[in-house]
C-alpha cells in the first residue's frame, strides 16, 4: 500500500468500502438462552414448505483488515469530521 498514490476519491472510495463491509458483520449481541436438545429431523416435505433462509454474504479478510486500518485512519481527525466522513461513506 506505500507505493499507491492517495487522492481523495481513493480515501472516499476506501471509507465507502469499510461501511459496507461493517455492515456486512453479523451484530454483536449477548448470546441469551439456548438449550442442549438436539436438532428437528424434517421430511423433506417440511423443508419444500419453509420459506427460505436468505443467503448472507459474509467479508472476506482482506476487506475487514481494510476495515480496521479505516478505524485507524478515523482516530486521526475530530469528532465532528468522524460524523461527516461516516454520513458521507453511508449514502
């Protein structure tokens, strides 16, 4: 990344990435009860009358390490330029 020239559409374009791989990650939550009983057994006749699960599309590595480096980057500037840098990087 040394030898990259940074302008500002690739700073932009670098924070525009991290927000959508931030939102990508699952939300963190306390886990709450869950109990030791094993799984329902289905027909499959079961399974073809559920509605479908919707496929979530997970970060790769590389785009979380990018992500963590912006965080990096937003330590540098003030509070209320964190605010718009974000509100710009969600549209």
């Amino acid at each position: 990344m040394a030898d990259r020239e940074w302008t500002a559409d690739c700073v932009a374009d670098h924070f525009e990435e991290a927000f959508r791989t931030l939102r990508k990650l699952p939300p963190v939550k306390a886990q709450g009860y869950f109990n030791t009983w094993p799984d329902i057994v289905r027909t499959s006749r079961e399974i073809a009358a559920m509605e479908p699960q919707p496929m979530r599309v997970w970060p790769s590595a590389a785009a979380i390490t990018r992500l963590e480096q912006t965080f990096d980057w937003v330590l540098w500037i003030e509070e209320a330029e964190r605010k718009l840098v974000w509100s710009r990087a969600a549209r």
